[in-house]
C-alpha cells in the first residue's frame, strides 16, 4: 500500500523455497518460496498492516500523514532474505505504481521483522550501511544485541541472553540436574543454546547430549537426532528450536513411541497453539512473551472479503488451504461463501496475542519515530509536515529515544536495541474436551531485584498428566552422611555416594566434603550429626568394676580376719614363734594394700591419681619390708643357735621396726619427689579410641611410676633371695618355705603385669594394675598366714612349742 512514508515489512509465510541449479548460461530465475502457507506468518503481516491502518486512522499520532507499506516473505530463508533486503534498497516495488505521486512512497522508512534471527542477522548486515532501521518482532539471538555489527537493529521481543538465563533458573529450579539439549542449527539455535549452557553451567546443571539439527536437513539427521532423545536416560529435554524445526522433529518422534520426556521449550515454539497436537509434548513448560489483547484486531483479521481475497496471491492461498477449495481450477471451486468467522486456525486465534502484540508494537515504534522526526507540538497544536525530505538516519536516532504506552504496554529500548525482558511461564495442560491448552502458570521479570524476578502462581501439571515433579538427575542426591565423589570421565553431575570417614560428618543434602568432628564428639550411626562421645573409666557400676571391688573388700575382711585370729590366739606358740609384731603390722599393710585398690575404680580425679598410685607403692613396700624382716629374723634365728653365736641382738625387735620404717621412708620420698616434680593427674584420652573417650589418671612423671615399681621390685627379689637361702633350714618352725613361694607369686605378678599393663588399652590398664595388686595381695596372704591359721583353727596339737621346735624330717 502507498503511503506518504513507507513501512517495509517481512514475515515468514513459507519455510522453504525452491532449489535452481544455475549454469550461467541463462538468467537466473528468481527465488520463489513454497510449501503450505504459514498461517501464523499470516496473522503476524495482518496484524502489521492493521496497525499501520489504525495509525493513519489515529488523529494524535502522525495527523495528516499517512503511512504505507511494502511485505514481502522471506520464507525464514537466507538467501530469499536478502532478496528481500534487495529489494527495499532499491526501492523496489512489483507490486504497487506510485504513478505521478510525488511522495516518497518508494524509500523505506524502516522495516519490521524478520521473524527469524538467522534471515534477520543478513538482513541488518544490508541494510545498516544505509542507516534503515530494522525492528524485529521475533529475532531474538543475543548476538542481535552487539550495536558494533548491528548499529540499526531494534526488537520489541527480549534477548535469548534472558530467555537462556531464565530457562537454566527454571531448570534449577525444580532441581534438574541431568539434561538432553536440542537446538536448531542457526544463529537463533546455537547462540541461544550456548547461552542456556553457559548459563546451566552456573547452576551447576549438566547435559548428557547436545545436537542440532535444520528443517531442511536430510531425513536421516533428523532421524539421528530423535534416535538419540530415546535412547538418552536424560528426563528432561530443552529444546532450543525454532518452531518450523521443532515440528519437522516431533514428527519424526511421533512415528515410533518412547519414553515420555518433560519438554522445556523457548518462546519461538512453546507458545505455537499449532504443536500442541503433539500429546507426548503435554506437560510441556518454557518461557513466552506474555498475553496482550489488541482491540480490534479480530475482526480485521475474519473481515476479509472474496475480492480481497482473489487480489492477493497469499490470500488465495490461504483461502484454498484453510477451505479445501480451488479459485481458478475445476476441481471444487471456491464460491466466497466459505465461513471465516468459524475457522479454526492460527491466523483467526486471538486468544493468545504473544508475537502479534511483538509486530503491532514494532510498528508503533516506528510511527512515533516518524512523528518525533516530521511533527511538532503537542496534541491539538501537532504539526506534520508530509513533505518532509526525511531520511532513514532520522528515523534511525529517534528510534533510540521513543518511550510511549499503547494499549497499557510500555515501549522502549535500551542502549542494545531491547526492551525489558518480561516472560510468562507456560504449561501445556490437557482439558477434559481431549484437547492441550497453553496455561499461564508464572511469570519472569528482569527489572525486578535479583531472585525475586521468577515467581509460579498456578499448579503445574507435568508429563503424563502428573502433578509430581519429575526427576531428572544423573545420580540421585547424596543424603546427609555421605559425600560425592565424581565418576571418572563423567560430568560432576555423575557421581557415587560415598559414607563419610570416621570422625566425619556432613549434614547438607549433595555435598562433596565432610566435616571433622571436634576431638571430644563423634559421629551418629548415619554420620550427619556429632554426638558427645561416651566417656570410659573403670565404674563401680561396671561388672569388672563391681568384681574387683568385691575381691578387693573380701580380701580386706580376710585380712581382718585374721588379724583377729592371730590376736585372739596370740599368746598361742605358732603366733608368738612367728614375730606376732611384724605379723599384725603385714596384717595391717595387706588390708591397706586391698583397700588401696578401690582408688583405682571410679571416676579420676586430680586426688585420687594421686592417691592410688602413692598409696599402693607405699603400702606395698610396707608388706615386702615386714616379709624381709620376718625373713631376716629366720635366718638370725637359726645362726644364733650355732655354738658361741650372738647374732641375734644385732636384730632384735627394734631393728626390726627400724627395718620396715627406714624402707617404707625410701618409698615415701621417691613418692614425694614424684608428686613434686610431676604428679600423676586425671585426663581424657582421645587416642587409644576414635569413639570414646578414656578418662584415665596419667602417671605424669613415667619415671616416677618405675621407680616405684622398680623399688618395690627390688626389695621383694631381696626378699626372695633370702626366703631361697632359708628355705633349708631345720626344725617346723622355719617358714621361710612360705615366705620363698609367697615371693614367687608375687614376683611372677608384678613379671607378666609389665607387658600386660603396657599393652592393655583404656579401662583395662587399670584392670591389669588392680588385678595384680589384688593377685599379689592374696598371694602374700594365703601363703604366709593360711597354713598357720589352719593350725590354729583346725590342728590346734600342732600349735604347741614342742612341735614347732621338732625336727623337720620330711
């Protein structure tokens, strides 16, 4: 249509062209589209011509100036693209005469489209160099965005690079870990992919396959492509694709059935109200150009009469695909009586003006351009000058700075070339007629605050009409308690769960570390928690504890006992021939040295370390200093009696006493040093076992502990040296036969106690060291004094002087 200015304009209204071989001996035959008619491309030219109408119908926008138009198909094709850019440059019109009209109906002004990015990215490398500028209803490769290559580029419809940010948050989201990706293989495919991949990669999303694939491919590709969306475990498939691809690849998927996959579509084919007849594609979800509502525009697109109709070659066929009718042949003849008003068709569907309200916004765009270039004033005062030697450049610099509203939607473009980037989330759900519809469900704004821009107010219904979310993930989530480690040669999404260490823990849900637990806790049975570790000591609730303590009281009475057996029957000769004074005194320091074993049971503490190891050293070395003595006294005994012998008064009682005393003071000062310098003092052990602690005494000073030890050894091998030397001797009397296996006994204890004690590990170390103090105590008891109490109890005619002063004949 002519016009005072003109508009070019260029759709998609076919998706292939024909092939010529040319030999260059003829002209070449101009490109020529084919196949059926897109009927969206269609709506989408309709809608720009309705446009420009209600522009040169509207009295405030552009008064006395009309607007005409040039459309042309591009056929979403390259090489038909540049044809058409051809064409605008050279002002080229086969279809309208200007006749004498001295307009500039010839020279475009701008042009809207393409609906393609690749056809679009041609189309601006033209026609920039001539400062047209080019607004894109549908062109939404980021690559479009770079003013350096594209300086007249413009689009009403956002960037990929959003649309691929959005469609990884998404997949985020709903924690989707392990994709398929499918693209188209053009610059609106590939770059918008690469950005979807870049961006996954953030969210630290992976893909099992990428493949890409064209409409115009041979059919084994796109049988390649499919066979590979079947086989893949990936439940998930994001499908970067032009509509005109993506439903050259569902046809091929619908001939052989397979797994369900959950699709996630970007806005070139997921809004496409004709795919949906694709019911393996319900449950389908992705990010389109939200609903508008532009009046008026129904009833242009149904008011269309048979002489328009019959004018224009794309209209006819429309017409004669839409009813099955022919205009011109003899098969069934086209009347005008066809009911447009009933079609079902993407051209007449209104219910989802996404892309339309794209074209009808682009085409606003340029009107205010022109006006800001041509008119002055403001409303009833506004001036248009239609004569105006107007340049494209002009419309180009005010193209940068329009910012109006139509119909309640903002337009403007930042310095790129783009508006704000605004998406509804949409879903495929099936009704109850039988039919999928596209359900708004969400909505992703860009100008909102980081991580408030995606928000879903609706219920999804998923594939296979499930409200559950699907699960897509190349390994199942590591629980609390284990940590990933990845497969070799895989993606970090591949990975094996493996339980924490011990002493390890990790309580996030997929983590690749676990954390050490403080020295004093350890791990639950499933590793997700540090519990207190459980502290050890030898208790008197524990049956060891509750045993030793038994032998240990038993042994004590005993020692009473016969304390108060002997001092009952001390007057007795077996009594008084045995050094009653040494007797009661080993007596005494036995029951000590019983007793003294209860310190090591219960919990250490700072006295009782100290207490159990002075006390059993002290006691003890009191017992093998009465032993020695009662030893000594046999010997000097039995020398005293040899003719001219006064041995004896070098050993008398008092001796005796200084004996033990000046022994037992040896042990108190090495006992003294030894708390002095380093005392024995209570502390956990977290060593000798990971999960618990050992609260035991430490000896503080090592060589303190041996040095007691060591003494107490040395008197008690002194002690059996001369118990040997006695054993011998004459007469019933001599006991040193039981003081040398007492001595035996108790050497043999404190011999095995050395490895044992060394080796035993926690709570039984000090089982050990009870053990043989408890061992060598009785030893030293049964030996010594049961024979004796036997005869006092149970041979009391043995306990007479004349006995125990008879030869021994045995």
């Amino acid at each position: 249509m002519d016009g005072d200015f003109i508009i070019g304009g260029s759709f998609s209204l076919h998706a292939y062209m024909d092939t010529f071989y040319n030999n260059y001996s003829s002209i070449p035959k101009p490109v020529k589209c084919k196949g059926s008619i897109d009927t969206r491309g269609l709506h989408f030219s309709r809608a720009m011509i309705f446009a420009i109408e209600e522009i040169n119908n509207n009295t405030d926008l552009l008064p006395g100036i009309k607007l005409g138009y040039q459309i042309y198909d591009s056929c979403a094709l390259v090489p038909v693209a540049v044809h058409v850019a051809f064409q605008f440059l050279n002002s080229f019109d086969p279809v309208f005469s200007t006749g004498n009209n001295c307009s500039q109906s010839g020279m475009v002004m701008a042009v809207v489209g393409d609906s393609g990015s690749t056809p679009s990215i041609s189309f601006s490398r033209l026609i920039s160099p001539f400062n047209i500028p080019q607004v894109s209803h549908f062109a939404t490769c980021a690559c479009l965005s770079d003013k350096q290559q594209y300086p007249n580029f413009f689009r009403t419809i956002p960037s990929d690079q959003f649309q691929a940010e959005s469609l990884a948050k998404l997949v985020k989201h709903f924690g989707w870990t392990w994709i398929g990706a499918v693209r188209s293989d053009s610059d609106y495919g590939n770059n918008g992919m690469a950005s979807f991949l870049q961006a996954a990669q953030k969210e630290g999303i992976c893909v099992e396959y990428s493949v890409s694939f064209y409409r115009t491919d041979p059919q084994s590709r796109i049988q390649k492509v499919a066979d590979v969306i079947r086989r893949s475990k990936a439940l998930v498939v994001v499908a970067f694709a032009s509509f005109g691809d993506m439903k050259i690849l569902l046809e091929e998927l619908s001939r052989e059935p397979f797994p369900t996959r959950q699709w996630i579509g970007s806005e070139s084919w997921v809004t496409n109200t004709e795919l949906t007849r694709f019911s393996f594609c319900a449950g389908a979800i992705g990010f389109g150009i939200p609903k508008s509502a532009i009046p008026g525009l129904r009833e242009f697109l149904l008011n269309l009469s048979f002489s328009e109709v019959a004018a224009s070659s794309v209209l006819t066929e429309f017409w004669e695909d839409a009813f099955n009718c022919r205009l011109k042949k003899n098969e069934k003849v086209c009347d005008g009586n066809e009911d447009i008003q009933n079609l079902q068709s993407q051209y007449t569907d209104t219910s989802q003006l996404r892309i339309t309200n794209m074209v009808y916004k682009a085409v606003y765009a340029i009107a205010h351009a022109i006006h800001n270039a041509v008119c002055h004033g403001k409303n009833v005062t506004t001036q248009c000058d239609k004569l105006t030697n107007l340049e494209p450049k002009q419309v180009l610099t005010e193209l940068k700075k329009v910012n109006f509203s139509q119909n309640g939607y903002d337009v403007s473009f930042n310095a790129n070339g783009d508006p704000v980037a605004i998406y509804e989330l949409v879903n495929w759900q099936n009704h109850e007629s039988g039919n999928t519809e596209i359900v708004t469900v969400g909505l992703y704004d860009a100008s909102l605050p980081v991580g408030k821009e995606f928000r879903i107010n609706r219920n999804i219904n998923w594939m296979e009409d499930s409200t559950k979310v699907p699960v897509s993930v190349c390994t199942d989530s590591c629980p609390p308690g284990t940590r990933k480690v990845l497969q070799k040669g895989k993606p970090i999404c591949c990975y094996d769960c493996i339980l924490c260490p011990e002493g390890e823990i990790n309580n996030i849900t997929d983590s690749a570390d676990c954390l050490p637990c403080h020295k004093e806790f350890w791990p639950n049975s499933k590793r997700d928690t540090c519990i207190p570790k459980p502290i050890e000591f030898l208790s008197f609730q524990d049956i060891l504890g509750i045993i030793l303590a038994t032998f240990s009281v038993l042994g004590a009475l005993l020692a009473i006992i016969t304390a108060g057996v002997f001092f009952y029957h001390r007057t007795s000769p077996i009594v008084r021939a045995n050094n009653s004074e040494l007797s009661f005194l080993l007596l005494i320091s036995l029951t000590l040295c019983f007793l003294c074993s209860l310190t090591f049971i219960g919990a250490p503490s700072e006295w009782s370390c100290m207490l159990r190891h002075t006390a059993f050293g002290i006691t003890f070395v009191v017992c093998i200093s009465c032993v020695l003595g009662k030893t000594i006294v046999v010997l000097m005994a039995f020398k005293a009696t040899l003719p001219g012998s006064n041995v004896i008064k070098w050993f008398g009682p008092p001796q005796q006493r200084m004996t033990v005393m000046c022994f037992t003071f040896i042990q108190i000062l090495i006992c003294t040093i030894w708390l002095v310098v380093s005392p024995p003092l209570a502390i956990k052990n977290l060593t000798t076992y990971k999960e618990k602690i050992i609260l035991e005494c430490a000896l503080g000073s090592a060589i303190g502990f041996w040095v007691v030890l060591g003494y107490i050894g040395l008197l008690a091998a002194f002690c059996f040296v001369l118990a040997v030397l006695a054993r011998k001797l004459p007469d019933n009397f001599n006991e040193a036969k039981l003081i040398t296996f007492s001595m035996l006994i108790f050497c043999a204890v404190w011999i095995t106690f050395i490895p044992a004690y060394v080796s035993s590990p926690g709570k039984f170390t000090v089982v050990v060291e009870i053990f043989a103090i408890l061992a060598s105590s009785f030893g030293l008891m049964l030996c010594i004094f049961a024979p004796k109490c036997f005869i006092i109890l149970f041979k009391p005619e043995k306990n007479t002087k004349k006995y125990l002063m008879s030869k021994n004949q045995s």
